[in-house]
C-alpha cells in the first residue's frame, strides 16, 4: 500500500466514524427531548443496561441507551401492567434511584422485569399507570 492509500483509508475511517458519533448524538437527542422520557435501566439476568423509557398512550417503550436503532428494543402493554415491589438500592442517599419491580402481559404469559429510575421517574410511571382508560366491558 502506498501513503496516498493508507491515508485515504485513515480518512474514510475518521469520516465513518463521525457519522456514527453522530448519528448516535442525534438518536439521543431526539430520544431524551421527548415528553415523557426518563432515564431509565432494565436489569436482564442480574445485568443492568442503560436505557431510555417512553410513555405512549397504550405502551411504555424502551431503547437500549448505547444503539443505534431506530425502534425501541423493548414494549410493554399498559394495560395490565403493574408494579409489584419498589426498592432504594442506596437508602444512604436521599433520593437515589429505585429499583422497581413489574409485572407485564406477555404472549407467552406474565413477565417480570426489573428496572431501575429516579423517584421523581418512578412517580411518573405511577401515575401513568393510574391514569389509564378504564377497559371498556361490551354486554349484549
């Protein structure tokens, strides 16, 4: 390989490499900007991965902090989920986060799942959850 080449190599690696970066500032940007969203990280077989979690009228979603997808990695129902446990994992400190413990509807049957939030983030979830259309029971 001659210089210009290496060269040439060195700066298509910087250029995609900046396009990463900025995609992935762009992605978070839009991702935290939005209301509703709150930090929030799932703990997956004892693994905590830091994420980003949004209210929708019918589901809480989920995308994975350190992605670029477009699409939230996880979606949860409203409808039927509910928080079963609530934990301060340093109950030193004032307000530290909350590892909160919930049940969702799956296809396969109920699925816990443990994520970790502000309290200021798990009030939210509360209230969100509180606040869900009645379900409507047709009788003819």
């Amino acid at each position: 390989m001659t210089g210009h080449q290496i060269a040439f190599l060195a700066l298509l690696l910087v250029v995609a490499a900046l396009v990463v970066l900025g995609l992935g500032l762009s992605r978070w940007s839009s991702l935290t900007r939005r209301v509703g969203s709150f930090r929030c990280a799932l703990r997956v077989r004892g693994r905590l991965t830091r994420g980003i979690a949004h209210y929708g009228a019918r589901h809480l979603y989920w995308w994975r902090l350190r992605s670029l997808a477009p699409r939230p990695e996880q979606v949860w129902p409203r409808r039927g989920m509910e928080v079963l446990d609530r934990t301060a994992l340093d109950a030193s400190v004032a307000g530290g986060p909350y590892l909160v413990r919930c049940r969702v509807p799956g296809a396969g049957g109920d699925e816990e799942l443990e994520l970790v939030m502000t309290p200021e983030a798990y009030a939210g979830l509360t209230s969100w959850l509180e606040a869900a259309p009645p379900v409507a029971h047709h009788v003819i």
